[in-house]
C-alpha cells in the first residue's frame, strides 16, 4: 500500500469535511525516537530522531508547523481564499490542500508546468489536493518565475484582492514562528540539531529556538547555500552550519546509494524517510559521524520533517529508470 493510499483509508473525506481549525490551536510535541548507531561508531555519541512526521498524517512535520499561524492569521483577515505555489509534487501544495479540507477554507494552487493540466489523475500530489477541493491552476514554466507580479498573477487568478497569499514552501514571519515551536524544553539537553533545508524557514524558526550551548546544522537538499540569505533575515543566531555536500546534485535528484541508505535504515529502526528532505538529512549526518565531525560524548537530534506523500511519485521516476524502489 501506497502512501497516498495509507492516509484515503485512515481518513475518510467526510471527517476531513469537518471544520477543524482547533487542531492547529494546539502546541502540539513529538517524540524523540534514538536511532542505534552501533554499526557505525562508539557508544559515545547518541543520534535521536524528532517525529515531527507523526503529528498529522496529512499536514505532517514542518508543514504543520509553518501553516499553524498562516491559517489562524487567514480566519482573522477578510480573505476568500488561500493561493499558493508549487510544484507537480510539492509537499506544500498537498499540506495547504488538507488543511484547507479541514478547516473549511477554498484553496488555490498555482502549478508550475501547464503540462501537467491533462496528468492530474496520473500524478499523485495532484490528484490528492484535487481531491481536497484545492482549485488548480498550471502556470507556464515562463510565467511561474515571474508567480508573484501582480499583472502576471492577474493571467490566472480575478479578484486577486480577495485572496491569502501564501509563499512557495510556506516560509514567512509566521511560519518563523510555528517553526520555532519544533523544539520543546526537553529538547535543551542536545549538542547538535540537524534538519533539512528548502527555503531555508524552518531552519530559521529552529535557530531561534536553539540554546546557547546548541549548534544548529543545516543540510541543503539543493545544490549551493544560498538559503543562508532567508536564514540570516530571519534568524540572528548565527551559530550553524550549513552544507550542500549531501544534496546529491539537486533538488529531488537521488541514487541507487541513497535509496540503499534509506531502505536499510527503514528496516533497522522502522522509520520511514523521504528521499527529498529527510532521506538526505540521515545521510549526511552518518557521514559526518563516521568523518569524526560531532564531539566525542554529544548528543544529535535529528528533524524528521515529513514529506511522505512524495514517495509513491518518486518511486514511478524510479522505475522508469530501472532503479529500486523506496520502501514506505
């Protein structure tokens, strides 16, 4: 069973249909599962992994986090609907779609690619936030980097004055400020926390969460640092790393060693990783561990950030190109 598949029959579309917006009320906390290491160093170090993919499954890690505020400062506006961007697979224009289901609010999706118009039923994201009642729109590749001119938007959207915009990833000052809300008090007695990097938001929100004796490591899963900019906007705490050494070339570019590395963690501790974010994340902090980078005696957490639901897409890629398949 599919992921996709695993959330249609945990969920059925009338509870969805509720209004539920006391759910993102919540401050909500996961836990932190310890992850062995023993194949690969001492027992001094110690990895935790924070199941930031447990608190939803559908509006699940940093997505939840970084819509929390975002739809609480919608209800408060007189807006009629969400708009938002993103990709054939994004795990944001899936986020915003299920949380609009719940709550009752109209959500729209500019798509980039106006291919994709007749591939809705064959792409699973799509499909999904279709399903959801997300209204979607595919933008040219042409147009869609240019998505935030007004006279460009006005091409796709009318009454554009009526609409909640809601950047590409999520990332502003109120997704800073649910992002911040990752890490709880018991979280203080770790030495390092890592987590994945896109825009660069969620990894802000967390550095302004960090204490003083904590250093934050960021993996970009694009090729360069350039988020540091977004980071450095919104965070001041400047004790961090970030690297784009583990990124495997690009955004969503993976290979047969990756989709060993996360099937052979899926069956040694029963977590499953996403070979976008997460999947490259793990990677590179066992690679560092094995390089010697993390102090002898400290302590990892690790942020697992959801992004699922990318799977069962990422899978038929795989296929096509007669590589295996990620377990899920």
């Amino acid at each position: 069973m599919n992921y996709l598949q695993y959330i249609r029959n945990s969920y059925s579309f009338i509870e969805l249909g509720k209004k539920d917006i006391h759910f993102f009320l919540q401050k909500l906390t996961s836990e932190n599962q310890k992850v062995g290491l023993d194949e690969i160093v001492d027992a001094t170090i110690s990895l935790h992994l924070k199941r930031e993919d447990t608190i939803h499954k559908m509006i699940s890690g940093n997505k939840f986090r970084k819509l929390k505020y975002t739809l609480i400062d919608f209800l408060s506006s007189n807006k009629k609907a969400i708009l938002t961007f993103g990709g054939a697979h994004s795990n944001h224009i899936a986020a915003v779609a299920s949380a609009g289901r719940m709550c009752g609010i109209k959500t729209i999706g500019l798509i980039r690619g106006e291919e994709l118009i007749t591939e809705i039923s064959n792409n699973p994201t799509l499909r999904f936030a279709s399903e959801c009642g997300m209204q979607l729109k595919f933008m040219t590749r042409t147009d869609y980097r240019e998505k935030t001119d007004p006279h460009i938007l006005s091409k796709y959207v009318e009454d554009m004055g009526d609409m909640y915009l809601v950047p590409e990833g999520g990332t502003s000052e109120l997704a800073i400020k649910g992002c911040e809300e990752i890490l709880d008090e018991l979280d203080a007695s770790f030495d390092y926390v890592c987590v994945p990097v896109g825009t660069g938001g969620t990894f802000a929100g967390l550095l302004n969460a960090l204490q003083p004796h904590q250093k934050g490591i960021g993996y970009s899963v694009l090729k360069g640092t350039f988020q540091k900019e977004i980071i450095e906007k919104y965070a001041s705490n400047r004790n961090y790393l970030l690297t784009d050494d583990y990124c495997f070339g690009g955004y969503a570019k993976i290979d047969s060693e990756l989709i060993r590395f996360m099937n052979n963690f899926n069956r040694n501790t029963g977590i499953a990783l996403d070979p976008v974010y997460t999947g490259k994340m793990m990677y590179g902090i066992y690679e560092m561990i094995k390089a010697g980078y993390f102090r002898e005696n400290s302590r990892i957490l690790a942020i697992h950030t959801g992004g699922l639901q990318g799977v069962e897409a990422m899978n038929h890629r795989l296929k096509k190109k007669n590589l295996p398949q990620i377990d899920i």
